[in-house]
C-alpha cells in the first residue's frame, strides 16, 4: 500500500509521465500540470503502455488503480498533495521558478522530489524560501514505471526527514531507492552508465566492434554509424556524468 494518498506530478514528458504511471498503477491520485495543450494526451498514451505492460506482469491482476486529473496551474496542482514530483526540462532557471512556485503553494509538509539528472539539489534550493530542507532529488531510470531504482540526494538544507519520509514513499510505490551520501554531478548511476558508454566508443573507435559487419554493406554504413556515436557521446554522454571527453 502506497504511504500516500493523493501527489503532484509538475510535467508530463517522457518522465514525468512515468512518474504519473507508476503513482496511478499503484493507487495514488494524481494531479498532474503540464503548459504542452497536448500533454493530456501524451500522458494518457504513457499510462496506456505501462498498464498494458503492468498487466502482462501481474496477471494476477492490478491493485486498484488511483485517479489522475489535469490542473491548470502549479498552484492548482499541488494545494493537497501529499507528495510532489518535478521533472522539467533541465534548465536551472526554469527549475528555479517552478521550484518557488511549488514552494508557495504547497502544504508545508508535503515532500518535493526533482527528476534532474544532474542538477543539485543545493543549486535548485535557493529558490525556496520557505522550505527547502523539503527539496530533495529523486533520480528515476526511464522507463519509470518499470525500473525501480531511483536515486536520492539531499542537497546542504535538505533535512533528514525529507530523505527518510522520501525513502518511505519510493518504496511504497515499488521502487528501490538509494540514497546517495554527496551531492555530486550526475549521480552515481549515470556515471556508471558513462563509462560505460565511454569504453564502448573507444572499442567502436579502434575497430574492435562489428559495425561494418552489421551493416550489411560495403562497409561506409558502418563507419558513418561509428562517427555518428563518437559525435552523439561527445556531446552528450560525457558532459551529463560531469566531464567533457573521453579517456
């Protein structure tokens, strides 16, 4: 049984609509707030997957589900939630103001928790004024709704309550949360995952792979597929874990 009754999702991506699968499937209501006018729809499509992919799991059959509705504010949003998730787009200006938002509106004791994936929590606090020490980030692997682990990192105000009574919620609604010691630039899971990436681009890189063979060509598929990933990890695997190339 979940530990809460009723949350807030702010954002309905491809996150954050994970977030609101996993909270329906396991019972909670769920109001969500989202600007995208498509956003309805795109979560509904979210939820339709995970409950197919739930029911394939639990053919046993589903716990009863919770309710989902559409606010058109954040303060609408989050005025009884016992719980809120935040997953916008990853821009610290913009969390900032969500943040505040959330902040002002939001009962006291309600628990926020941030889907950054890289940002922290101390950096997205000072938004607060009054009450960061309820600010903590909350990790997710995509898809939410089916991976379990979740990532917690409290930032220099965020209190151990917060953390604990966080801990509790996760686990409540299946989840597998670790809490991270330090705040440290992408986490611990994303930087796992790239050095990962990291050694499989050199591999591509010195021609240990079989991209040519895959291809199914003469070979150019295959090298233009090599420079493409060398490109993509350059720009964007390498600075989300906190560094900027590879070895």
């Amino acid at each position: 049984m979940a530990a809460i009754t009723r949350a807030a999702s702010i954002g309905g991506g491809v996150i954050g609509a994970g977030w609101v699968a996993r909270l329906l499937l396991n019972g909670v209501d769920v109001t969500v707030h989202d600007p995208d006018p498509e956003a309805e729809r795109k979560v509904g499509e979210v939820v339709k997957g995970a409950r197919r992919a739930y029911r394939r799991m639990l053919p046993e059959g589903l716990p009863a589900e919770g309710r989902m509705r559409f606010a058109r504010s954040i303060a609408e949003a989050v005025a009884d939630a016992d719980f809120i998730q935040e997953s916008v787009p990853e821009r610290l200006d913009l969390k900032h103001r969500v943040l505040a938002e959330i902040d002002a509106h939001a009962r006291a004791d309600a628990i926020v928790g941030s889907s950054t994936s890289g940002l922290k929590p101390t950096d997205m606090q000072t938004a607060m004024a009054s009450h960061p020490e309820r600010l903590l980030v909350a990790h997710p692997f995509n898809p939410v709704y089916l991976l379990p682990l979740v990532e917690i990192v409290g930032g220099e105000r965020t209190s151990r309550q917060a953390i604990e009574g966080a801990s509790r919620i996760y686990a409540s609604i299946g989840m597998k949360p670790v809490v991270i010691r330090k705040e440290i630039e992408a986490f611990v899971g994303d930087r796992l995952l790239e050095a990962a990436w990291r050694e499989a681009l050199w591999l591509i890189r010195d021609d240990l792979d079989e991209a040519d063979r895959r291809s199914g060509t003469d070979g150019r598929t295959g090298r233009q597929d090599r420079r493409a990933i060398g490109r993509a990890g350059r720009r964007t695997v390498h600075p989300r874990a906190g560094t900027h190339q590879g070895r």
